[in-house]
C-alpha cells in the first residue's frame, strides 16, 4: 500500500457528461501527480500540482483540468467525455519538487473510467 | 526527444531464470532513471532507480544497469519467480523537472 488514496475504483459514465477523481497524497507529500493509462498510449503524464499551484503540465486535454485544495487532496475535473477518455486514471504523489531525481513519485490504485 | 524506448513488449521466462528488460532514451538531461513494476489492477510501484553517476544498482535480485554513453539502461530480474509476473515500466525524468516519461511497458511471465 503506497498510501495514496484515489476514489473512485470504478466509474461507467455516457458520452458528454463531466467525472470528478479524487486523490489523497500519502502524508506528508506536497506534490500530485495526474497520469493517463491507455492500452495504446501506456502511462501518459497530464499535470502536477505542488502545494496547491500548479507546477507542470503534460499531454492533458483543454475538456480536462485539476486543483490541488489546501488540505493538499487534489481532483481531477473530466467534462464533454468522450469514447477515447476510457482509462485509467492515477494519481502519484511525492514529498516536494525540484526534479525527480530528488523526489520518488509513489502511485495510488487508480481509477478505471469507463465511458459508454 | 522525450522518448523513453523499451523492449520487450512481452516476455516469458522459466522459474529460476534471469529476465531482462531494456530501456533506451536520447535527452541527456534526463538524471534519473526508476523501474515501476505493476501488478493487474494495481498502480505501478517503484521497484528500484538509479542515478547516471554510477553503472550498476542491486536490490535483492533486481538489479539496473545503465551505460550512459549508449544512453540505455536495462533491469534484471535474477532467479525468476511466478510472484514476479508483472508489467514493468522503466522511466526517465530530468533534473529540471518533477515530469517522469515512461516506457511502453514490458509484460513478464514467469512459469514455474
């Protein structure tokens, strides 16, 4: 157990509807991480947030987006969903920032999204 | 650039034998270099990591190598065991960023 915490497990939804993940950082850990993985496309990074700004952006979609609140849980905000967003969806965190050399990212359980 | 190459995409090994996944990337800002082992239904967890200034890193019987003129690294799993039947990522990520990039994945059996 890496002790990052990610709700939902599961989550079936329709073409055009909006999902929100949830993740807790384990304690401790400043930093989330948000990541995308497709049959096709493997472990795809979409955006970190450190101590509730955010710090670098990857591959992520405009329909998508992300905060960090300032008990440090972090959502991820999924609209206008389309077939091609089914994934899973995980969330890592790590101790601070300054280059991963440093920082070890540890990954939650994921969220499977399944849109319909 | 930002590429991190990995191969095998799938392997099968026998128990008791060594398993070997490779990694290749071309930015040379990259300074760290973790392996990630993933169980199904699981997210990924870091299995061992290593930084450019040395060769080799051993962890039990997980051990990377990394030459870093040929910019490649590679994990070896010695005396593999059916409890070692995984997907395993290996990742890159450079000094200036917290941004990891990850392999394609390498799906491992191990038959006893």
């Amino acid at each position: 157990d890496s002790g990052v915490t990610q709700t939902p497990k599961h989550l079936i939804t329709a073409t055009g509807q909006r999902v929100t993940l949830r993740c807790s950082p384990r304690s401790g850990d400043l930093s989330v991480y948000w990541y995308q993985q497709s049959l096709d496309q493997g472990l795809q990074f979409l955006i970190q947030y450190y101590n509730g700004e955010e710090r670098a952006k990857g591959n992520i979609l405009e329909r998508f987006s992300a905060q960090q609140f300032p008990d440090l849980h972090s959502e991820l905000n999924l609209s206008s969903l389309e077939l091609g967003d089914s994934a899973l969806y995980f969330c890592a965190s790590s101790v601070g920032t300054g280059g991963a050399i440093t920082y070890e990212q540890y990954f939650g359980p994921g969220t499977r999204l399944t849109v319909t | 650039q930002q590429q991190v190459k990995q191969s095998p995409q799938s392997l099968i090994v026998q128990k008791g034998g060594i398993s070997i996944i490779n990694c290749a990337y071309e930015n040379t800002a990259f300074d760290y270099f973790p392996w990630y082992q993933q169980f199904p239904g699981k997210g990924p967890a870091l299995l061992i990591a290593i930084r450019p200034d040395v060769s080799e890193k051993k962890e039990g019987r997980f051990t990377i190598s990394f030459n870093k003129s040929a910019k490649q690294f590679s994990l070896h799993i010695m005396d593999s065991q059916p409890g070692d039947s995984a997907t395993y990522f290996c990742a890159a990520g450079a000094y200036n960023t917290d941004k990891l990039i990850f392999g394609t994945g390498t799906r491992l059996q191990v038959f006893p």
